[in-house]
C-alpha cells in the first residue's frame, strides 16, 4: 500500500468511525510525512497540508479550546474538514 492508498484508507476509515480522533491524527501526520506533495495538483497539496496542521493542533482538553481557540481544533473542525475530502484530491480530476 503506497501511502496515498494509505491516507485515503485511513480517512474513509474515520470518517466511518474505524479510527478515534487521536489514532486518526496520529497516523495522518505519519503518512503525510511520507507523501510527495510536489506530485499533487496545488489546489490538494493545500487541502492535505491543511489537514496536517489540524491533526497536529488538534486538543480535546476543553481548557485548551477555551483558552486559545485560534491554536487548537476540534474533533469537529477536523471531521467537518475531512467530509470534503474525494480521491480525486489525488489526481488532476478535480
């Protein structure tokens, strides 16, 4: 599985509630590390470096949220973000 299999698998899995926020994040932020932006449409490279920062800001601490609400995302913000998400994003097709 070649890592652009590997994000598209992990993000139909939790967004069909396979994966916990945190595993979730925690593996995005791996296989993103791995994957050649350079090869994506601009438009994508935006789309996934922008997923990457809110899986690595992500906080469930409410006093996190509350205090520095510019900082951190939610498990909301990240799943509302996620439904955008096509295979395409992975190709010129979009």
């Amino acid at each position: 599985m070649d890592c652009k299999d590997k994000i598209t698998y992990i993000i139909s899995g939790y967004l069909n509630d396979e994966y916990n926020i945190k595993n979730f994040c925690d593996l995005y932020e791996e296989y993103y590390e791995e994957l050649d932006a350079d090869k994506l449409p601009v438009s994508s490279r935006t789309w996934f470096k922008n997923l990457w920062e809110m899986c690595s800001r992500f906080s469930d601490i409410e006093e996190d949220l509350r205090l520095y609400p510019s900082v951190y995302f939610t498990e909301d913000e990240i799943r509302r973000y996620m439904q955008k998400f096509s295979v395409d994003k992975f190709s010129d097709k979009q």
